[in-house]
C-alpha cells in the first residue's frame, strides 16, 4: 500500500543534531497517519551523518537513504527525496530541530483538508537579525517575481499532495526553486504558523 505520509529530510553535516532528531520523528510518529515513510537524502556529508541514517534504517523497515555523490545543494536533495517518496503526502523538514517535528500533523491536517501545498511560517523566529532581514528580502523579492505571496518562503516544514510531487518529479531543470515550482502546480496553497527554535547543535548551512 502507498504510504499515507513520506516525511523527506535532507541531510549535511547532521551528526550532532541527528540523534535527537530521530528521536522527535518516533515522539511524533503517533500522531500521523500511517502507514508513514522515511526518506533521508544525505548531500555528501563528510561527517558521520550517512553512517548514522543507515543505522537508523537498520533499526526501522520503512526508512530509505538516498545517497548524492556531492553537496549539490538543499533543493537537488529535495528532488532526489521527491524522486523516491511514496506518500500521499510529502512532508520536509531540517534535520537541525529548529523546525520540531512534533508540528508536522499541522501541515498534514492542512493538506487533508484539501490543500495542495501547506508552508510552515515561523511566527516567532528564533535567528539572528540578519538571518531575519534577509529573509524578509527574500520573500519579498519571491512573492512579487511568480505572485505568490507567502511569509516565509524560507521555511523547510513544508507539506505537499501526491499530485503536486508527481508534476514537480516531470520537470526536465536542472536548477528549481522547489517552493516556487510546487506552488505553480498547486489549486490551493496555505499557510501555517509552526514552532521554531534556536539551532542548538551544529552549523548552520545558509548564507546571504
């Protein structure tokens, strides 16, 4: 049977965040509809995050690892997670915890009720000010360039149908700006307001 939930996590450089973060997705499996899947896209770590995903494939029968010959960037591993995910609902998130998975059944909610694509939106972003007014610029820059405007463009915890990640999966290019293209498929997008935190452990991957 077609898993009822794919929840695609791309991962560099993870190791010390890792640990936890499996242990919030089995926390927050309970209140997900099943049967779930896990797609685990590793994008060229050089630290010991690959091996950590395939020992929590070892210990999980519907964990999948997708290995990338490099660091190709967060969004070629989110196609490459698209490529081999299963679920009626495709779900992303990080896998620093700045973005708990105990709010996925937020987006999934949104997305039975007849959304087509669901955008987490940090309401009360714990980054700093720069990271902040960037974003800000982007979002603005994002939603005037394709029309659709949202708050948070940069958010990960994303949800979307199997439609939309059947129509993005047909696309020949090798750059996408998966948001903005899932968003060009979509009848009906949504917003919701998730959880965010400081980053804890480990570096963050984004830059201006």
């Amino acid at each position: 049977d077609r898993p009822a939930v794919t929840l695609l996590v791309p991962v560099y450089n993870e190791e010390e965040s890792l640990p936890e973060f499996f242990k919030a997705l089995e926390a927050a499996a309970p209140g997900l509809p099943k049967p779930l899947e896990y797609v685990f896209v590793n994008d060229g770590s050089m630290d010991r995050s690959l091996s950590m995903l395939h020992e929590f494939r070892s210990a999980h029968a519907t964990v999948k690892v997708v290995e990338l010959t490099g660091n190709f960037g967060q969004h070629a591993a989110i196609m490459a997670g698209f490529m081999e995910s299963q679920g009626e609902i495709v779900v992303t998130l990080d896998a620093d915890l700045q973005n708990p998975p105990s709010e996925i059944y937020k987006l999934v909610d949104k997305v039975r009720e007849g959304y087509d694509v669901v955008a987490g939106w940090r309401v009360n972003r714990h980054d700093p000010l720069t990271r902040r007014a960037a974003s800000w610029m982007m979002n603005k820059v994002v939603g005037t360039t394709t029309g659709h405007h949202l708050h948070d463009y940069g958010c990960m915890l994303r949800a979307y149908s199997r439609q939309v990640v059947d129509c993005v999966n047909q696309c020949p290019e090798r750059h996408l700006y998966v948001p903005v293209l899932a968003n060009s498929f979509a009848r009906k997008v949504a917003e919701v307001g998730v959880e965010h935190s400081e980053r804890e452990k480990g570096q963050t991957k984004y830059s201006w």
